[in-house]
C-alpha cells in the first residue's frame, strides 16, 4: 500500500490559495513557517499565529501574550508554554498527518482560541481532548516513540 503524502510545497501552496491574507515568513528545502489571524467570534479579537511547517508536520505557536485565567499559573492544552504551541490534535496520525492537507488545521487554531477565550472568563478548559500530561496522552506519545525507535533500528 502506498502512503501518498503531500510534499510541503504543495501544502504550502494549498495554503496560500485557501487564506491568502496569510503570509511566508521563512521558506527551506523541506519546510516553511508562515502567519496569519482567526478571529474565533465576531466579538473576539484577531490572534495572529505561526504555523512551522517541518518533517511532514505541523506545530502552531500563538504569536501574541496569552492571558491566563484567574488562579492559573498555566495555559492549558499546549505543548510549550513559553512558545506557546497549539494543542490541536493527537500526534498519532488519525485525526491529521501528511497525507492530508494542513488546511484542515486552521480551523481547528480558531477553534482553540475559542476555548481559549471560555478558559480565560470561567477558568475551565471546555474544549476536550487529551492533555500533555494525561496518562493517555503520554500511553499515545509513548507507544508512537516506540514505533519510530524499532523502524530506526530495524534500518541500520
């Protein structure tokens, strides 16, 4: 069975010709970074986020100081907290890989800057998923470690 994967020129194109109000800011052999806004509401603020395109996935940063909510120390639901990486989905390949096109992910950064919002009035995250540090997560993250370890070694 052949995995067609789409090469990071192509979704980069898929891109710019769905949000072209979105802008390159870095471009590589095999990846890119480029910005844009969402604006969750009607009511909302415009986020401006980075999407870095790299090894055939992609990591969303949000570009602006993100507020925590009263009593937190935290964000939630983000890989970094000091660059501020989107949690968007589980890095398993089911729910996005590169076989699918990056354009999928922009809604979910306006959706999670939706949630964002509700976390900063109510101090609850209420967008689901599964956590850095839940157990799941870590028995998900675990396990894809594993996979990729065994084909490292089974190639030399």
């Amino acid at each position: 069975m052949q995995i067609n994967i789409i090469t990071p020129y192509r979704q980069l194109a898929c891109l710019r010709r769905n949000y072209p109000d979105g802008r390159v800011i870095r471009q590589w052999k095999d990846g890119w970074a480029w910005t844009s806004m969402v604006q969750p509401r009607p009511s909302s603020p415009y986020y401006n986020f980075k999407i870095v395109y790299s090894h055939n996935q992609p990591a969303v940063y949000a570009l602006d100081k993100l507020e925590l909510a009263d009593g937190e120390n935290r964000l939630p639901h983000i890989y970094s907290q000091q660059r501020q990486r989107l949690c968007l989905y589980l890095p398993n390949g089911i729910e996005w890989n590169a076989t699918m096109p990056v354009t999928k992910i922009v809604p979910w950064i306006a959706k999670w800057f939706y949630f964002y919002e509700s976390w900063v009035a109510t101090g609850v995250w209420s967008g689901g998923g599964l956590h850095v540090t839940d157990d799941a997560y870590q028995q998900i993250y675990s396990s894809r470690t594993k996979r990729r370890h065994h084909k490292r070694k089974s190639h030399k």
